[in-house]
C-alpha cells in the first residue's frame, strides 16, 4: 500500500527530523500527494498518526487544515482512543459538531473514568465513573444485601455528577443532590484533567463577567442537533493553532475566570464548608420529569431477543439525548433565585452579607465569653480599661493599652507553650488573631470576582498509600482514585471483587434474609521477597461496620501453596467443586484500626470455574468471591435517591452506620427514598 509515498515516511517519523523537513517546505507537493489519496487509504493511515500530528499537519495550510478535520480523519482517532471500550460513536455523533470534537470530550474526561473512594463513612464511598450519552456519569454504589435473585439484577446506586459535552465539545458539570424530596442539579464549571489525576475537587471558584447567555449552541428542541454552519477558514484555523498545543479546552467566551490569589483550599474547613452549602441553593437547577430519564444506557443482557433489545436500546438513546438537551438548554437560559446572576454563580456581595456578618457575630460572641472567662493572673490582674465603656477621646487610648496587653498575653502564651505551662484561657486569647486572619481570608476569597461559582477539579496529588487504600484529607471535599492493576500474567487475580460471607455461595433461599455484599480490591504486591495477594475492602453492605474501608479482610502468600483441603464438596446447585490451586494465608481479625488489625492463618483456595474463596482455619468461615464489571452491574441495576448535594458528592462525616441506606436489594424505591431521607436528617 504505497510504501515509497512521502506519506508513510512523514506519518511514521511525525515530521521531527531527516526529509521530511524538506518535504514540508514544499507545502503544494504535499497537499496535492494528500488529496491524491483515496479516502479509505488516507484515513487508514492518519488513524496510525498521533493526533496532535494532525493538528500541526492542518495548522501548515488552509488546505490541509480541511483535509485533516474531516470526519474520515477523526473517526478513526476516536476508536484508537477508546481502546477496549465500546460505544456507540455513530449516536454520540449525531450531538456533535464533528468527530473532532467529540474527540476533544472523550480526550478530556477520559481520565476521570474508574473507581473513586473516600474513608469517611467507614461503611462506604465508593463512586465509579463511566461513559453516559456524551456524558461521563459519576455513581455512587448503594451498600446493599444480596436478594433472592442474587446479581442478575445488579446493583443499586444513585447519581453523584455528571459531565456533559456540548456540541463543540466543551464540557459542563452537574452536581446532583435531593433536597425537600426533590431532585436538583448543580451546574458548574469542569476543569481539564491531566492524564495522571488521582484527586476529584469539589471547589468554589471567584468569577467575573457573568453573561445571561452562554455561547453554546445548543437547543432543545432536538435530541440529535443539526450541524452548524460552517466556520471561515481563519477562525477554523485558530482553533486548529490552539489544538496544536495538545489542549482541547473550548476557550471561554463572556466569562472570566478569576485566577485565586486566594486559593478555595486555603479557607478554613468551616468557612469551605458554609460557602459550598451557601451556592448549592442558590444555583440549583430543579429537575423536570424528562430529565429523570436514564443516566446512560442499560445492559443489553436482559434474557431477550436480539431485536426486542435492539429496539430498547434505541428508545433508551433517544431519551437520554432528549435529556441531555433539556439540561444544556435550562443552564443555558434559566435565571438564578433573584440574586442577579446566571445560575452558574451567586453574587459576591451576597454571599459577603449572609456569610462574613453571621461569621462575625458568631466571633464576636465566643470571644466574648472566652475573655470573659479568664481569670486574673496571681501576678497581676487584667486592666479595668478592658471591662468599662468610655467616650470615643479615651477610646484611641484604650485600644493601644489593649493592644499591649493582648501582644504581652500572647508573649506569654508562646513562652508557656515552650516550657509546657499553657494553660487553655490563655490558648482561647492566642487563638483569636489566627481565628480573625482565617476570617479575613474568606472576605477577601469573596472579594475576587463579581460572583461565586461552583467548579469540578481533578488534579494530581503525590498521594501515600497503604496497600492500595490511600492516606486521605478529612476535611477535604475530594474523591480519591483507586489505582486497580490489570489482570494478566503473574497478576491472574488482580482486579475487582465481590462476595458474601458463608456457603454455599450465590443466591440465599427464598425465606431467609439476604447477605452482605462485599466488594473488594485484588492487588499484588512484593514484601520482603514473598509475593502477596491482597484483598483491600472497598465497599461493604452490613448495618454497622467492624472493620472500615482499606482494611485488608485477608492476604495471600502466592508462593507458598497449601495442603489443606477444602471443607465443602458441592455448590447449591449440586456441582462439584474442583480446587485447582491453594495458598497460605491470613484473614482480618479484631485489631485495631484499618493499619493494624488483628489476623488468623487460613488458606485461599481456587475453584476451576474461577471462584475464590478464603476459609480461616480455626473458626472455619468462608468468604466467596467471584469477579466483578461494576459497569454492566451499575447498568442492569437500579437508580435510586441522592444525597444533599454537597454530602452527596463527598460524605465527610465519620461514622460506621450505613448512612445510605439500610435495606435489602430487594427493598422497593418508596423504602429506598424513606431511608435516604432518615439518614440524610440523622447525619
């Protein structure tokens, strides 16, 4: 397929060195070998190419700039992107102004997509992201029990947020939440990952400049746009000079964002904490009975016909394109709850009177009663001036003796810390000025823009981790990525996992209560020169919890195999259980914490149709796993209510009661919501 053409040399080579330097200074002779190419050829071949060496191809020519931003061209980037993954890009197309900027959406949150955890409840908090319709979906998996039919019907979650693409392919962010029985979303701002973020941020940001209307074109009285008119050669042609530098940010138009001179994570965790809380009603976006259409598409393993399912798919595409074009068009034109602004930010002056003066009150009255509670020295006693009204001549006076005591009692303060004599009226007193600097930050946070909006970061931390869980913020407002090996050889187990407690495993008998779901991270790792295989719990669905999230239920030592038999012959259904393979081990016992807990010896043990199970020797339990898709399960399963908003995306209140939901997989969406209500008040 034409080897010796000056295409396959510059495609393999990207144009770095040698002649095809040359060859590029000659812009017509490449242009005219280009467009020569059949399209299938040229397609097949840029479909080998890098595609920012697309970008600087399309950048050297008006030309070329054409050729290289053709559908032909950009299909074939967005198969070899996704991989292993499959979508429907046919449908996807049909919401997008071309396959370039549907590459521009899938490039962009692509990083996003897996497992996010956070250790508070210890119970779980467990989010795995995934594809939607043009929309990456972020779910939360319900701590539940298995039913009667076990995981055929897959697994409860509720909606944490979503990212939608718009037709040029920029994104915009939704936070959901329920509040008052009602579902809202909570549009925002998303920020461009890196490839290697491991940190979801949910922050406010200082905006400038808030228009009425965005520019994004799209509408809402179709599911699948009309394409938009074409562009000139020489807006074309900036936009193709801002991809050349490998970003695909849609650039903002009648809106500037405040760079935080200020950062949002500098605030104290109160002051965070109010503001988020603050914004959430304020923005919020009421969620009409069109848009509780579904998330993203369900499983086709539904036991039908080919096209019977056929013909569900396609409904479920086209109410989840409708829904997405409901919610472009309400953030796009709904105003806010009279404060002045667009619903994607509040007015700055707003939250500084409903914040900062409930804030100083609150102040003004602890330090009151701490002054109030400080006791005269045995050397001395506190000044009289402190505790009596004067004229405003005296006043100046007054305020540098107070002054000089408050700097003599801080002096003091410290020279007790060092010799360890503090005591805690004179920690209130030194207190007061780190408390007033805190204050002083959130005034001067609100001061930086004309509003305040919400915004999705995903960013990358040097983070320390603890077989696989970890070390993370209390008081941060973040998921944390869950790093999940592949499996392959020497990591056959690697992987996602889940299973209950007891035998025979699978579905419970119709008239006993269900069992506990756990799910577990499989992870290998070297210590000391022994292969381990580690069962890190990431979700578990009892009532209260023994042992919280990171704690290893048991480890494997995979180069020490067993002799112990195994003490079961047959499954439920009467099968035979074929043990293949079996390893020494140890499993969870009481201990302390989830670093060092208590551990008993026991064996892993390898059925041939792929089952684990992990037996402790001396009191003869069972845990049985089988692998694990959370993507099919979360698709076959069932959507139920959220959280309040701000506690739905990160609950950050520690507690080992299962603050979701306490039912069964069996339990109706009434019973669902009721207790999600309960446990909302209660926390």
């Amino acid at each position: 397929m034409y080897p010796d053409h000056p295409l396959m040399f510059t495609a393999s080579t990207s144009w770095q060195k040698g002649p095809e330097k040359e060859l590029l200074k000659n812009g017509s002779v490449v242009e005219q070998l280009l467009q020569e190419l059949p399209d299938d050829v040229f397609g097949l071949v840029s479909a080998l190419v890098h595609y920012r060496d697309l970008c600087n191809l399309g950048a050297t020519s008006r030309r070329l700039h054409s050729l290289c931003n053709s559908d032909k061209v950009w299909r074939p980037q967005c198969e070899r992107f996704l991989g292993e993954r499959t979508l429907d890009l046919q449908s996807w197309r049909k919401g997008m102004s071309s396959y370039k900027a549907l590459f521009r959406f899938l490039h962009t949150t692509k990083p996003l997509l897996g497992i996010w955890v956070h250790q508070n409840p210890e119970l779980g908090n467990l989010v795995y992201v995934t594809w939607g319709f043009l929309s990456l979906v972020g779910c939360r998996v319900i701590p539940q029990e298995l039913g009667p039919c076990g995981l055929e019907k897959g697994l409860l979650w509720a909606p944490v947020f979503e990212i939608i693409s718009r037709y040029d392919g920029s994104q915009l962010f939704f936070l959901h939440g329920r509040e008052h029985d009602t579902d809202y979303c909570y549009p925002g701002r998303f920020l461009p990952p890196r490839e290697d973020c491991n940190v979801l941020l949910l922050e406010a940001e200082p905006l400038a400049h808030l228009s009425s209307k965005d520019s994004s074109p799209d509408s809402p009285n179709s599911p699948f746009l009309e394409p938009m008119t074409e562009t000139s050669e020489d807006s074309a042609g900036e936009e193709c000079s801002r991809s050349c530098n490998g970003s695909f940010e849609a650039p903002i138009t009648k809106r500037e964002i405040i760079t935080d001179a200020i950062p949002f994570h500098r605030l104290q965790f109160g002051d965070r904490r109010r503001l988020l809380e603050s914004l959430a009603p304020h923005i919020r976006l009421k969620v009409p009975l069109p848009s509780r259409r579904p998330l993203f598409a369900a499983s086709n393993d539904r036991g039908c016909d080919t096209r019977f399912s056929k013909k569900i798919m396609d409904v479920n595409l086209q109410l989840m394109a409708e829904r997405r074009a409901l919610l472009l068009w309400m953030s796009k034109h709904r105003d806010s709850c009279g404060i002045g602004n667009q619903c994607e930010g509040v007015d700055s002056e707003y939250l500084l009177k409903t914040l900062c003066s409930s804030s100083n009150r609150h102040d003004a009255r602890s330090n009151a009663e701490s002054r109030a509670s400080v006791k005269p020295s045995s050397k001395g006693k506190v000044p009289e001036i402190l505790t009596t009204t004067s004229p405003s001549e005296e006043g100046r006076a007054k305020s540098s003796v107070l002054k000089q005591y408050e700097f003599a009692s801080f002096v003091k303060t410290k020279l007790k810390q060092i010799f360890g004599k503090s005591s805690n009226q004179d920690l209130r007193l030194s207190s007061h000025t780190t408390v007033e600097s805190k204050r002083l930050q959130l005034q001067e946070f609100l001061k930086q823009g004309d509003a305040v909006g919400l915004r999705l970061q995903a960013t990358s931390w040097k983070l320390t981790l603890y077989r696989a869980w970890p070390i993370m913020h209390d008081n941060r407002f973040a998921l944390y990525k869950m790093p999940v090996q592949e499996a392959g050889d020497g990591h056959e187990f690697a992987g996602i996992w889940g299973g209950t407690f007891g035998w025979p495993p699978g579905k419970p008998i119709e008239d006993k209560p269900g069992k506990p779901l756990f799910l577990l991270l499989l992870s290998y790792d070297q210590a000391e020169e022994e292969r381990l295989l580690i069962a890190t719990k990431i979700l578990e669905g009892t009532h209260y919890v023994v042992h919280p999230n990171g704690s290893a239920i048991f480890t494997a030592k995979m180069d020490e195999p067993s002799s112990e038999s195994f003490s079961w012959d047959s499954f439920m259904d009467g099968s035979g259980v074929d043990i293949v393979q079996a390893y020494h081990g140890e499993g969870i016992a009481q201990g302390y914490g989830f670093r060092y807990p208590g551990s008993k010896p026991g064996d892993l043990f390898v059925d041939r149709s792929g089952m684990l199970a992990f037996v402790w020797r001396e009191s003869r339990a069972v845990l049985t796993l089988q692998r694990l898709d959370l993507e099919t399960l979360l698709r076959k399963g069932e959507s139920v209510a959220a959280l309040a908003p701000i506690a739905n995306f990160a609950y950050l209140t520690k507690s080992y009661n299962n603050v979701f939901a306490g039912y069964s997989g069996t339990a109706d969406f009434a019973t669902v919501t009721s207790k999600f209500r309960r446990s909302d008040t209660h926390a």
